[in-house]
C-alpha cells in the first residue's frame, strides 16, 4: 500500500529561528519532539549516519541541512518502506512552513498495523511536536487534541512497556 502523509503548519517567525528547533532534535534539550512520546534516539549526534529512532520505529539520518531539514530512511518495523522527514521553508512575510512528510510502501503486516494503529498515532504525534515548537517559539497553538482511540493505543503501548520493564 502507498502511504503519502504530510502535515504542515505556518509559524509567523523566522527560519533562522525555527531552524534552531530543527537541529535540537534527539538532543537532550529537544525543542521540537513531544515529550508525551518515546524520545527520538540516536546511537550518536544528529548527523547522516546517525541511526536509532522512536519507540518501535527504527531509521537513520539519510540526509542533514542544519536548520533547513532532516531525512530519515526507515530500517523498521518490518513493511515500513520509505522514509520521513521534517522541512522547513521561508515563506514572505517573516513567515516559515513546518513540515512533516512520510512517503512509504507497506508489505507484509505493515499493511494492516500502520491504516489501524501507527497512522493514528504517527499523526498525533506530528501534531503535537509542531504544538510544541510554536510554544517553545512563544507562540500559543490551537492545542491538538488526542482522538479516543489515540488516548485507547497509547494506554497498550504504556501496559506493554511496563511489562517489559518488569
């Protein structure tokens, strides 16, 4: 199955200055990635080469312009072909676009797991890194609400993780 997601969202401040929220990303002072969510990992610095990922995502960084864009190719879950990136892009007016963009064929089971689970999640997500990088921007966001079955699958991912632990 083709999967084409894109989230954007106007932000009424400079690149520069969203661009510096880009390139925190993975780091330990994250200005871009939701802290709800299982943080952004990397086995080193955000640089090409740099491989790890998100909860049971699995990618490397691809490709690398600081405060510009990230691309990350995706390694896993298995089915998960394609990659995902974040962008930014200077539009007149003092404005810059954020954007979100995941291109992928599923195969395998990955055609079931990501329209009934990882889809819902994955856009939750999405919107709630972009929340936080208007806030940390000191802009106020519409503030993104989590969908009752968002709320239902984050409650499994949480039992399954403390069941791990134990």
């Amino acid at each position: 199955m083709k999967v084409e997601n894109i989230h954007t969202r106007t932000i009424p401040k400079l690149m520069e200055e969203a661009g510096v929220l880009l390139d925190s990303l993975s780091s330990s002072n994250d200005r871009l990635w939701p802290d709800a969510w299982p943080p952004m990992v990397f086995d080193k610095p955000l640089q090409v080469g740099a491989a790890g990922g998100h909860g049971p995502i699995r990618y490397f960084v691809k490709a690398y312009e600081p405060g510009r864009n990230i691309h990350f190719q995706f390694t896993g879950p298995s089915g998960f072909n394609g990659y995902h990136r974040f962008e930014l892009r200077e539009i007149s007016g003092g404005e810059t676009q954020l954007k979100h963009i995941l291109i992928m064929n599923t195969s395998g089971m990955a055609q079931f797991t990501w329209p009934l689970f990882f889809r819902h999640l994955h856009d939750a997500l999405v919107e709630e890194a972009f929340d936080k990088a208007e806030r940390e921007l000191g802009l106020v966001p519409e503030g993104h609400q989590r969908s009752g079955w968002v709320r239902f699958l984050r409650k499994l991912f949480e039992m399954k993780e403390r069941k791990k632990r134990r």
